[in-house]
C-alpha cells in the first residue's frame, strides 16, 4: 500500500526533528511543499459553529501535527507556547496572527494587562513561526475568507522517561 502524502510529511518532519530536537530550517520548506501539492488534509476538515476544531493528524515522539478548521469570527484566546516551537501553515483562507506582550514594568504584583504587538497577515502557502520569547498570540480568519483551514506543527517536549522496574 502506498503511503499517503500527509504520512510522508510526518516521516520527513521526523527527520528533521532528528537533526535537531527543535526543529530546523528544513520544516518550513516541508510545510510550504506539503500545502503547494497535496488535498488529502480534508479527511481531518471537521468544523463547528461553536468554536475552532483542532484535529490530531499525528503524534509522534518529537511533534504533533494537527489540521485546525475556523468559520469567520471564530478566535483562539490569547495563548503561549509552554516552551515549545510551533510553525502555523496556512492550507486554505487567510489566517490573522496578533502579537502581545507583558509590559515591560508593570506597577502591581498579580494581574497584568498584556500589550497589543503587530497584526500580520498569512495567505495560503504562508508559514510563521512562534515560540514564547517572541510573543503570546492569538490567531484568527481574515481578509473577509469564508472559512480557514490552517495545518499547526507543535514540537513536543521531551521529558525523561522514568520506568518502573519489578521484580518478579
Ligand atoms: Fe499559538
């Protein structure tokens, strides 16, 4: 049996991972690739008119692949990273990615208000970047597009297997 194109991605963003545990240039070049050439995302185009859907196309040791699906008006909250890198690939529509940040002093320990950073605009084919010390973000449609179709890679971080070992 042949393998399908978005398995095929996954292998070779696996490689990469393997290179480097970050995920290097080559991920962005792959990601361009996969969108230029291939539609087998829609089996994982699964949409809501209560919220974005997010839809796990693959969880491997290093990252974790996902096809997020938004109708016009729909938004993520304002979110970080947790440590991790993560590259936002626009399959179809316009994705609309808000920077914020902490202030750089703020007068009072407990809440703080997070300040408005740039907008940037992402067609299809487009891939950004983010990971926590370039900015929170939110994302959402854009440019007046029906609906938005957006391929997320999440690196995945790499924690210390602990095995439990008993005797018999
Ligand atoms: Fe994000």
């Amino acid at each position: 049996m042949s393998q399908r194109p978005i398995d095929k991605l996954c292998d070779a963003l696996q490689d990469e991972f393997d290179r480097d545990p970050r995920g290097g240039k080559g991920i962005t070049t792959l990601l361009r690739a996969y969108q230029a050439e291939r539609r087998d995302w829609e089996e994982w185009s699964l949409w809501s008119d209560e919220r974005y859907t997010r839809n796990l196309v693959a969880c491997r040791e290093s990252f974790e692949l996902l096809i997020l699906c938004w109708k016009p008006g729909q938004q993520s909250p304002i979110h970080d990273h947790a440590g991790q890198n993560c590259w936002m690939s626009v399959l179809e529509g316009q994705l609309e990615e808000i920077h914020y940040s902490e202030p750089k002093s703020s007068a009072t320990a407990g809440q703080v208000r997070l300040e408005k950073g740039r907008a940037k605009s992402l067609a299809a084919g487009g891939v950004a970047f983010i990971e926590d010390s370039i900015a929170y973000h939110l994302t959402q449609p854009s440019g007046g597009a029906r609906f938005l179709q957006q391929l997320l890679l999440r690196q995945r971080q790499v924690h210390l297997a602990i095995r439990c070992l008993r005797s018999s």
